[in-house]
C-alpha cells in the first residue's frame, strides 16, 4: 500500500469510548508511511492527550489493545503517541 493509500483509509483515526471519557486516536499524516501508522491521542473535544507513556501500564495496555483490534488486518508497523505498539 502506498503512503497516500494508507493516509487515504485511516484518515478518519480510531474513537475509543463513548462521549466525555471517549478517545480519538487521529493520523499524524507527516510520520506516516506506506509501511507504518502513527496516530496522536486526542480527547472526545480534541485537545491533545498526554503522551501514552506516561498514562499508567495498566490503561496504556487497554487502549493499545483497542487500536490493535481495529487495526487486526493491517501488516504494518504501528506508533500510538511515537511509542512503537505492533511491528
């Protein structure tokens, strides 16, 4: 798939959660590749969340779990926040 291909199908990012405690895990289209995917997390009015690194393992582990089960059919490597979660 090409750069354009993948910023083209994950253009609209991934939503965790429902309303108020929801997430958006949106494209950072500038570090994307054909071959990887790197998304920034966002909250439900979208202001930049704090990095995942620094949430606690716990939730970090909950919400990497939630991006990979969306992204179960991509081949490619994949960054939430620059953190490397699937590559």
């Amino acid at each position: 798939m090409t750069r354009d291909e993948v910023i083209e199908r994950y253009k609209g990012g991934i939503s965790i959660g429902d309303g108020i405690a929801g997430e958006e895990w949106l494209l950072d289209e500038e570090k994307t590749t054909g071959s990887s995917l790197h998304l920034l997390g966002y909250d439900a009015n979208l202001y930049s969340m704090p990095d995942l690194s620094r949430r606690p393992t716990k939730y970090q582990e909950h919400i990497k779990g939630e991006v990979l089960k969306y992204l179960k059919d991509w081949k490619g490597k994949v960054y939430l926040d620059g953190q490397l979660v699937k590559g």
